[in-house]
C-alpha cells in the first residue's frame, strides 16, 4: 500500500466555535510558529527582528503565539485561541488524507532540531538552542519539557468516526506537567494531564491505530512555558508527528 498523499498539520487562526484553518507544512521553510509578549507579535514582521521575549524571574507561559505561513515577513496570522491555558479547543491538528494507511498508533512530540536528537532531560544547553525547550530543567519544569500538549481522543477511530472536540481542553496543566513514555487520550476525550514533549523520552501517543484509507484530524492544544534557569539565544524547536505506514 502508499503512503499518504496528503498529510499536514493546520492551525487556527479563527475562534473555537469559528475556526479558521491555515496550512503549517512539515519540512517546508518559512513555515513556522513564532511566540511572543502579549501584544508585541504582527503579521509583518522579519524572522530577524521577532520582538524577543525577556527570560522571567518566574515560571511561566510565554502568552502569544503566530503563524507564518510561506513568507518571512508578510504572512504572519495570530493563534487566538492560544494562550497558555486549557480554555480552548481548536488551535492545531494534524490533517491526512484517504490514500495511505497507519502501521502503528502514531506520536506526538517536539525535538531540538529537525535532526530528531535524543533530550537530555534537565540539561540545559551552554549556547540557546531547541534543546532549551525540549530538556526542560530541574527547578522549572522538573526536568520535563517546557513544551507541554493536549490531544482529543484517537483522530479517527478504527471504524473511521472521526472525533472532534466541542468543548475545552480542560485537564491538570503546569510547568511540571508530563511523564515518562507515551501518554493516550482516551476515545472521544482530552488528556486529564498534559503532557510534555520532550522528544522520544515524554510524548503523546495516539490510543488506537485509526482505520485504514479514511481521512481525519487529529486536534491538539499547546501551551509553551519558560523560566529563569532557561538559557537564553534563538531557540528553533521542532513539532513532530511521527508514524510509520503499510
């Protein structure tokens, strides 16, 4: 059997009830998520002059978040349904089509760079990169990542129903949120923790394989802390969905 022809992720520009999707290609440059201060982001500013965001004096979620979609400096769109907590339902899902099938139940997680590194949990990097995120540190986020995620239920079941949220995120959210290996929402709800990604050490992991050839979402909330023993820099991470095919 093929692979899919289509598979994406997407994120939401609109509200919860009236959802906006936008295309956020994997691999494909310029595409990208941008975090800032409240109010400091638009839609028109240059990767090289992104407003930076203050290291805290304490823990916290960074509040805004944009999506720049194909353009350096001329697509950006706001996520308005993100903003660090569990009060929302749609902001980004992972999107595929009907020609391929899953071999296995896929994953969720988030990596220092597009190379997929192992974390090292608790570590911090000397020089900022996507390992700051992704390592998480002792004191912060009890070593767990500061990129924590939720996700609905099992995208498509194995009878192909689709599972979509209509209500929010919900569920136990903090800086030390997340534990070790995989966890799966249960069919047709949200997470009761969310977990943090923190490459193939803390990831979510979908609890079934969804039907074979039958197109579907997969709808996931973020919230993205930092803290004072985060180091500083350009910080890259990479969102991954990871699954292998028949």
């Amino acid at each position: 059997m093929s692979d899919f022809t289509t598979l994406k992720s997407q994120f939401n520009s609109g509200t919860d009830a009236a959802p906006t999707w936008n295309d956020m290609l994997f691999g494909t440059a310029n595409y990208e998520f941008r975090l800032c201060g409240a109010g400091a982001g638009a839609g028109n500013i240059a990767s090289a002059s992104w407003p930076t965001y203050q290291r805290p004096a304490s823990v916290g979620v960074i509040p805004e978040m944009w999506g720049y979609v194909g353009s350096d400096n001329s697509d950006g769109l706001k996520l308005a349904t993100y903003d660090g907590t569990s009060a929302h339902y749609m902001q980004w899902r992972i999107n595929w089509d009907n020609t391929g099938t899953f071999a296995s139940a896929p994953i969720l997680s988030a990596w220092k760079d597009s190379t997929l590194p192992a974390a090292s949990p608790g570590t911090q990097p000397g020089t900022g990169d996507g390992s700051a995120f992704i390592n998480g540190q002792s004191s912060d986020t009890s070593s767990t990542s500061y990129i924590k995620a939720n996700a609905y239920g099992y995208g498509v079941d194995t009878g192909g129903t689709q599972q979509t949220p209509s209500a929010n995120a919900g569920g136990t959210l903090a800086a030390t949120s997340g534990t070790a290996g995989a966890a799966s929402p249960a069919t047709g709800a949200w997470l009761s923790t969310w977990q943090s990604l923190q490459a193939a050490t803390q990831y979510i992991q979908d609890g079934v394989v969804p039907k074979a050839t039958t197109a579907g979402f997969w709808y996931i909330t973020l919230a993205i802390y930092t803290g004072p023993n985060m180091t500083g820099g350009t910080l890259v991470p990479v969102l991954g969905f990871q699954y292998t095919w028949v």
